[in-house]
C-alpha cells in the first residue's frame, strides 16, 4: 500500500498557519507529501523546505484571481488548489490536510490500519474523522451544529475524484454529475487550530480569503463574539508536532458575556438539546458513510 498527502498554501507564515507542524504530523503514514505551493510573500517555502525530508514535493502554482466571488461554487480557487495536489499524488490512498490541520501521533497506527483494511473493498472511497475544532486558545474547543464534526481527509486514489472547494471532495460519476464519496470511519480524529492563530493573523487570513468565497465586505474577527455554549474545555492532549506553535494558554477561553445570540445560536442550542436527548448529530456530512 503506499501513501501519498497533500496540501496546497500560499502565504501560510503571514497568515499563521501551522503548516509545518501539519506536515510533520502526517510524514510518519506517508510515502510522499505533495504541496501545491502559490505565489507567496513570505518564507512559506523556505520553511518547507527547511523541514528536510526528501518525500516532500513542491509544486509551484498560480491562482485564478478572475473567479468572480459571487459565483454559485464559492471557494472554487481554493478547490482548484486542492484539485492540483491531489492530482498529483501516486499513492493508493490520497491524506488531506488543511495547513492548520494536524493528526495525533496516538492515531497513526489506527488511521494505517484503517487504510490497510478498507483498500481490498471498493465500495470505501473515502475514509472520515472526527473533529476538533480548537477556538480561542488550546484548552478549548468549540462544539455545535455549526462547526462541521465529521469530514473526510483520505480519498481512494484510483477513482475520479475532484474538490469542486476546498472543505470536500466529489466523485464524478457522469458527463454531468457528481457525488460525495462513499466513506468508511477511521476512529481517529483531526485537530484544527485555525481559530487559534491571534485575531491580528486571522484578520488578515480573512482579507486574503474573502475574494474566493463571497461577495460582501469584509468584517474584523473578534474571538469573544460567539455563544460560550459551545465552548468546551479541552482534557487531552495535543499532538506533538504542534506543542512549539501553540500559544501558552490559562483556562478556558472566554466568551463576551454580554453577547447576544442571534436566530442562528438559539437555531443550534435548540439543535443540541435534541442531540442529547436522541443520542444523535445533525451536523452536515460530505459523504456517504459506508455501513
């Protein structure tokens, strides 16, 4: 069985990503690690290459700035990145990672077994994780409808497989059609820090990104603004590759007391009194799960 992951960045160390923790994560399950790289300003590449280990390939891209941001596919540049990488990879199984994405080293060995047992049957195209969503700082996670909990990360590489944008993939069945994947669960689980970077990087990710997925102008991030019911203290542990990059943290982070919920929050708190009371999650899949 071989392996291949991907990626794709541009300006990843302007913006704050912690890219090269993600990759260091991943290394250990892959036989190559792809990165479709755009043009950045920064030392994102220098710092690539920096990590010094020959499975990591370096593709140099551009992307379309003429997509026009109110078209119905948002985020399409982002999937064309994506689309990039992954056509890119030569293993049987292609592992994506967003550049704010890591895997715990706990989970190597159940996510290589996961792969192993599902390559022989073809109705797996994909397999899926768990997620947790770090928010504010590393001792606490964010959990409601609102922040997708379950999403595929590998994809069999054998079928026609595409990312139409950056969070999922679609397999192309026809001239005109297309579907989310047929998955099976690893039991293992991704760990985001996008939220965690400072409101000062994460300002400027969100000018950068804008353009590609709306048309409406931009507003400043501040972290306190969300419901602190969905903020959950964090008990376990972060992945290694990750510890250096985190900023140190007392406690749980805390949210505006005074925010006021808006039709969407009471939407989601209503969401999750009936998930407690039927044991199930209404959380959007983009897949199949393979029973």
């Amino acid at each position: 069985m071989k392996v291949s992951g991907f990626t794709f960045l541009r300006n990843g160390q302007r913006l704050g990503y912690p890219f090269v923790a993600s990759i260091k994560s991943v290394l250990p399950l892959v036989d190559e690690f792809i990165v479709a790289l755009g043009p950045c300003a920064d030392d994102t590449e220098k710092l690539l290459r920096e990590i010094g280990d020959p499975k990591i390939r370096i593709i140099a891209t551009q992307w379309n700035e003429n997509i026009r941001p109110d078209y119905s596919i948002k985020g399409f540049v982002y999937g064309q990145q994506k689309s990039i990488a992954l056509f890119n990879c030569t293993g049987d199984w292609a592992f994506y990672l967003e550049g704010d994405e890591l895997v715990h080293e706990a989970d190597l060995p159940k996510i290589r077994a996961a792969m192993e047992r599902h390559l022989p049957d073809e109705r797996v195209e994909a397999l899926a994780f768990d997620y947790l969503h770090f928010y504010g700082n590393a001792n606490t996670y964010a959990w409601s409808p609102a922040w997708y909990r379950s999403e595929v990360r590998i994809i069999r590489n054998t079928i026609p497989a595409w990312a139409s944008e950056g969070l999922f993939f679609n397999v192309v069945v026809g001239h005109k059609k297309s579907r989310y994947p047929r998955a099976a669960h690893t039991g293992a689980t991704i760990y985001h820090y996008g939220w965690v970077r400072n409101e000062e990087q994460m300002n400027l990710k969100t000018a950068a990104v804008q353009k590609y997925w709306q048309n409406r102008a931009n507003t400043a991030v501040d972290y306190t603004q969300i419901d602190p019911a969905v903020l959950k203290p964090f008990t376990g542990t972060h992945p290694q590759a990750v510890q250096g990059w985190l900023p140190r943290a007392d406690g749980i982070f805390q949210a505006d007391p005074n925010y006021k919920l808006s039709t969407r929050d009471k939407k989601h708190r209503r969401m999750l009194k009936l998930e407690q009371w039927l044991g199930v999650k209404f959380n959007k899949k983009h897949y199949t799960l393979v029973r």
